[in-house]
C-alpha cells in the first residue's frame, strides 16, 4: 500500500505520497494529521493525490497470492516450486507495494531491464511474465485497470547462444559402465539404454517391469522427494526394453527385487526422493576418467542421438523418449541424424534434359 506522508512547512501541515507534497492549509498538529489520515482511508483525498482509494485497488503482490493459490491446485510439485521462487525473489521485491493499477508498460519494460541486468536468461524473464499476466488479467476482471501492460511489451530478444548437446559416445558409455559397479552401474546402464528421465527411473517399481514381454511401463514420476505423475500424458507410455538395458535391469533385480518395491532402495529401504546420490557419484567417475563433466540427463539425450545417428526410425525414438510429437523430437536431435547421400532426383533430370519443356 502506498504509504501517506507529512511535512511541516512554516508550521502549516503538508501531506502526500511518492514525494509529493500538497498543503492541508491546516497547522501540523496531531490532531490535524489523524483528520487527513481519515479523509486519505476514504478516499476523500484521491482526487487531490491522483490516486485510487487505497482500499479497493490492490498491489501487485496481493494479486500474486491468488495466482499462486489457483497454480498450487493444478500445478505439478516440481513446477509449482519454480514458480514459487520466481515470484519469492525477483517479482514480489521489484514490485513491492506497487498497487495494481499504478504499473504500466514502461514499468514492465525496466522490470526486464533488471532481470537482464542481474544476469537472468529467457526461462526466467518468461515465467515471471507468466506470473504478471496473470495479476493484470485478474486486474482487468475485476476493472481495476482496462489494459494488460505485459501484452503491450514483447519479450526481450536475449543474444544468448545455446549450447549444444553433447552426448557419449558407445565408447565411453563402455568406459564409464566398466568403471562402475552395483546400482551406480546398473542406473546408469539403464539410463543409457532406455532414454528415461532419472525421476522416471527412479519410480520404477517391479511390478512395472515384465521380463516375459521385454516391456517397461512408465506411468510415475520422482521430483523433489515426490512421487508425481508423468511430466507430460505423453511421458506415460509402455516402452521396449533392449537386450542391453535388459542386462542392468536383471543385475538390479539382484539387488532389490526380493523386495517386491521400488528398483532402487536406499539402505534404509525407502526409495530416493533424488538423484543426487547418483549425480555425485557419476560426476567422480567422468572426472576420474578425464571426460567433460555432463548432467544425468545426458543419458538420455545420448540414447537419442545414438539411435537417431544409427538410422533408427525417428517416430519410435519419439514414442521411447515420450515426446508430445515426432515435431519435438525433430526440433531437438534433427542435427544428430546422418546427413542422406545425395538424392536422385530422376524424374526432373529426364524431364529437363533435353530442353523438351520450355523454360
């Protein structure tokens, strides 16, 4: 809330907001003071301070409690602690007691501007975008304001070179298997050899694996200590399970599957609420070996690309990694694909030869 202020000036009271300053014609008493603090709670003194009452226009950040709250209801656990940090700590402090109606678009503009300043990417400026139009859409519902200022600035366009994937190869997928053991080893074989996401691999239990059929159902989720549904409807598949893969899953069967629970168990016979056990492990073994240092998602990019680079039909790589569509998987790995040799083109070659239609 914007917060009333006072002067004295020669004994008169001066009161405003956002320094500025307007005389009551009165003395400064205390009296005086809690009479402008009774006509400024009214909002009797709107007009005066080019404001609206103080009372029915909320801020920014009372607006974001409600989006927060609608986002709590349908959001997935992970997803909802980001954007519970996005808001926490770079909307709420930008804002402050900014009252909802107060912001316009240049205001989204130096916002922005901050965030680019502090050295934030495009996933950041996007969400806290998010978040915004949100608040002026509830803003707008309830006409307060008549224009959402968000949809009034574009994005920023950031110079930002994305980094490439750099996946193993089947050489140091052999190095890194031969220089592991027990369930590191057995993880990371399935990784490698299934393209599931850690948190996937992670919620298996055995009941979810059929050896008669070679098949794995994908149908849960780890994050942040969390069981969850899939990330996407498409993430909830039945995937084949290779020959290779099969080898780890047999070896980890020996480990936990008397347990007739999760794959992998801690030592304490509860499943991991993370992969950082494996993380931490993993990132030694690439150091001890001298390879660049990679996220446990590399695995499954590496599956994605050695099959793709194999001339393995695109459409069933997308159904093993469980993209929306072929189009997402294209987007991603198109460039690990083999170029084709030249194609023949035929068809045009006897048709323009010889000149026979006219240019």
């Amino acid at each position: 809330m914007k917060k009333l202020r006072f002067k004295n000036r020669n004994g008169i009271l001066y009161f405003g907001i956002d320094g500025n300053f307007k005389s009551s014609k009165l003395k400064y008493t205390n009296i005086n003071k809690n009479i402008i603090i009774g006509k400024f709670k009214d909002g009797r003194l709107d007009e005066e301070l080019g404001i609206a009452h103080i009372d029915n226009i909320p801020t920014v950040n009372q607006l974001l409690d409600e989006v927060m709250s609608s986002k709590l209801a349908v959001l997935k656990f992970k997803t909802m602690r980001t954007y519970e940090v996005i808001s926490r700590l770079r909307v709420r402090p930008y804002f402050k007691d900014t009252l909802v109606n107060q912001v316009k678009p240049i205001d989204i503009k130096k916002f922005h501007d901050h965030l680019i300043g502090l050295g934030f990417g495009k996933g950041v400026l996007q969400l806290a975008r998010v978040l915004l139009k949100e608040v002026f859409s509830i803003a707008i519902l309830s006409e307060w304001i008549t224009l959402n200022p968000i949809k009034m600035v574009d994005m920023p366009k950031l110079n930002t070179a994305k980094k490439k994937t750099k996946p193993f190869t089947l050489d140091e997928i052999d190095l890194i298997l031969k220089n592991t053991t027990g369930v590191l080893k057995n993880f990371l074989g399935i990784s490698f050899f299934t393209g599931m996401r850690s948190g996937e691999v992670l919620a298996l239990k055995w009941e979810d694996i059929d050896f008669v059929t070679d098949t794995i159902s994908i149908n849960k989720t780890i994050a942040e200590g969390h069981i969850n549904s899939p990330k996407t409807k498409s993430s909830m598949r039945d995937i084949e399970m290779l020959t290779k893969a099969k080898e780890f899953f047999k070896a980890q069967q020996l480990e936990t599957g008397i347990q007739n629970s999760y794959l992998f168990l801690t030592k304490y016979n509860n499943y991991y609420s993370n992969n950082s056990y494996f993380y931490q492990n993993y990132q030694k073994v690439l150091k001890k070996l001298g390879l660049d240092a990679r996220s446990l998602h590399h695995t499954r990019h590496t599956f994605a690309s050695i099959m793709l680079n194999n001339r393995i039909e695109p459409l069933w790589v997308s159904n093993i990694l469980g993209h929306e569509n072929l189009d997402m998987t294209l987007k991603v790995y198109t460039h690990f694909m083999p170029r084709k040799e030249k194609m023949s083109l035929e068809f045009l070659e006897k048709r323009y030869k010889n000149g026979t239609v006219g240019a």
